[in-house]
C-alpha cells in the first residue's frame, strides 16, 4: 500500500488552497469566519467533501453556508487558476457538527454516571 495516496495530496492541495482563498483571495469578509476542517475525495477524484466549521459565533452555519454558496463560482475560478489538476473536482461543502455531536455524547455519559452514583447504597 502507498504512503500517501494520490487522493490524500490532491486532497490536503484543495484543504489548503481553499482555506487560504477563504482567508486571503476572496473578497466577501465572512469567509474569514469560516474553516475547513476536513476534505475527502472520492476515488475517481470527480468529487470533494469539504467540511467546514464556523469560528464565530455571530456567523449562523445557515448564513455560513450562504456566503460559500454565493463565493462559490469565485472559489472555483481560484482554484482553477492555483492548482495545477486536469480537472477540477465539484465541491460539495458540508456542516461539520462532531463537536456538537461529541458535546451530546459526552453530556449523556455524564448524565448515565450520576445516575448510577445515586444508586450505590
């Protein structure tokens, strides 16, 4: 098995760029509020999950996902001109909400212990 898979660079490339065109290229100020915390590409290289997260809290993950969709043909110039693919994958940005989904699971064992604390006489 290879090290580093073709998928990984390409992969780790889109993270990076798209991440400095948030922060750096792009014009709109909210995607400064926004980053990608992961990207998964299919085998054929044909589609790219991004995974992204909201830094501030005044930004709505609803409103987030507004400002990518509306950068997005601006996005996709960028990186046309920046990387050097034969083809660009589509890019389908999707809400990451493990940390929320840890919090839940972390509150449930919290709830499960001291429920079972009360039960030791």
């Amino acid at each position: 098995m290879r090290r580093f898979a073709k998928r990984d660079k390409v992969a780790d490339l889109l993270h990076h760029a798209i991440s400095n065109a948030f922060l750096m290229e792009l014009e709109d100020p909210d995607l400064q509020w926004i980053t990608i915390t992961d990207t998964r590409l299919n085998r054929d290289l044909s589609l790219a999950k991004l995974y992204y997260r909201v830094v501030d809290q005044k930004l709505h993950k609803d409103r987030a996902a507004e400002v990518i969709e509306k950068n997005i043909r601006h996005l996709r110039r960028y990186l046309g001109k920046n990387l050097r693919l034969k083809q660009l994958p589509e890019l389908r940005f999707i809400y990451d909400d493990t940390p929320g989904k840890a919090q839940r699971i972390e509150d449930l064992i919290r709830s499960i212990h001291e429920g079972n604390n009360g039960d030791d006489s």
